[in-house]
C-alpha cells in the first residue's frame, strides 16, 4: 500500500483538530495594513518558514514584499535578523521598504522525518498506524531482496511562532503559535503558515475573504 493513503487517515484527522493559538491587540488598526514585509524567522529552518509565510501571505492576497528585497535592504543598512525586532528599527525598514507591517517568528521546534530498517523472521510485516511520541510512524513496505523486512517511517514535526509588527509603533498587533506534523519538514511548516494566515482573513482587509 502506498505510505501516503496509510497517513490520509491520521494527518486528516491532525489537519482538522490543529488550529494556531492565536492573541490579537485589542487596540490594532489592520485597516492601516496595506503592504508587508516577512523576516527571516530564527531557528533551524527559519529562511524555509518565512519563505513558506510569504507563500501564504500571497495566496490569501496580501501585498507582500520580495524577500530577495528585503535581504538587499537589510545588507545595505548593514541590520541583522535580531536587529530587526526593535521598533527604531522596525520603523526604519518600514520606511526603506514601505510596508506598514512586519511579520518575524521563531522555529520552536523541526525534527524532520526519519526512515529505519526493521527485519523480523518471526513476524509479519507491520501494516498498521500508530502514534510513536509526538509523530507517526508508518510503514513504506517490503524490501526488495529482504524477506521479513520494512522500511518505517516517521513524519516530521513542526512547530512555530509568528507576529505582525506594526512598524510606525512598534507593537505587536497580532502573535500566533503551532505545532503541526507532515510528510516532511515543509508540508509541516506550509500547513502552520497556511493556518496562520487564515486566522487574519477575518479581521485584515488587507487579505480575500474566503467564503
């Protein structure tokens, strides 16, 4: 059987209980959000999130700006990642870019996927779902040539942390976390980005309403 139709069960049922934690300012003005700009988010993998959130952004219609751009600008101002986060400077790419927000995060946590080897005489192969710790592990089948054996997987899991800056302020208009689990890292990181992103459409016009 296919190692995907053996997860469809499993991560469908994941896909539909996983929703973001999300806090929202109370005071926030999204109607002044009209272009956005996404960080490089800290941690292993953080270049794939922000790339995978400015996906996302501009699936949902965001105007989001180029992140070729923005490294361009942050290199000539000679501004770190971490740098990024104070509000003078916030304010300052706000202007070079002309965006009225910035999203930065954090990978919390990516542990890819990862395959073993089993070979049993005395039993049959595994077939069967279950959940190992925090990820699935799930079989791809036989192997060519060795009797009794299986190669298991497990899937990989994410979990992030995101805001929206309001780069006149300061002050974080909106904060979002996530764990998420998928085929492999970026199936993870575009499910969490995806979530993210829609927990906006409601309360930004700057994003399609989906109906």
């Amino acid at each position: 059987m296919n190692k995907r139709a053996l997860l469809i069960a499993p991560l469908a049922l994941l896909a539909a209980c996983a929703t973001p934690k999300v806090a929202v300012n109370p005071r926030a003005d999204f109607s002044t959000i009209k272009r956005v700009a996404v960080l490089p988010f800290a941690g292993k993998n953080g270049e794939l999130a922000a790339d995978l959130m400015t996906q996302s952004l501009v699936a949902q219609g965001a105007d989001v700006v180029e992140r070729q751009r923005l490294t361009e600008v942050m290199k000539e101002q000679s501004l770190s990642n971490s740098s990024a986060f104070d509000p003078a400077t916030a304010k300052q790419l706000g202007r070079l870019l002309g965006v009225d927000a910035l999203f930065v995060g954090t990978v919390a946590e990516s542990t890819p996927q990862a395959s073993y080897l089993v070979s049993n005489s005395d039993k049959p192969i595994v077939t069967s779902v279950t959940q190992v710790g925090n990820s699935y592990m799930y079989s791809e089948g036989s192997v060519a040539g060795m009797p009794n054996s299986q190669l298991l997987s497990t899937t990989a899991s994410v979990s992030l942390i995101s805001r929206m800056v309001d780069v006149k302020t300061g002050s974080i208009l909106w904060s979002a976390s996530m764990a998420y689990e998928g085929f492999d890292i970026s199936s993870a990181m575009s499910g969490i980005t995806d979530a993210f992103i829609s927990s906006l459409t409601p309360i930004w016009s700057g994003l399609y309403k989906t109906k």
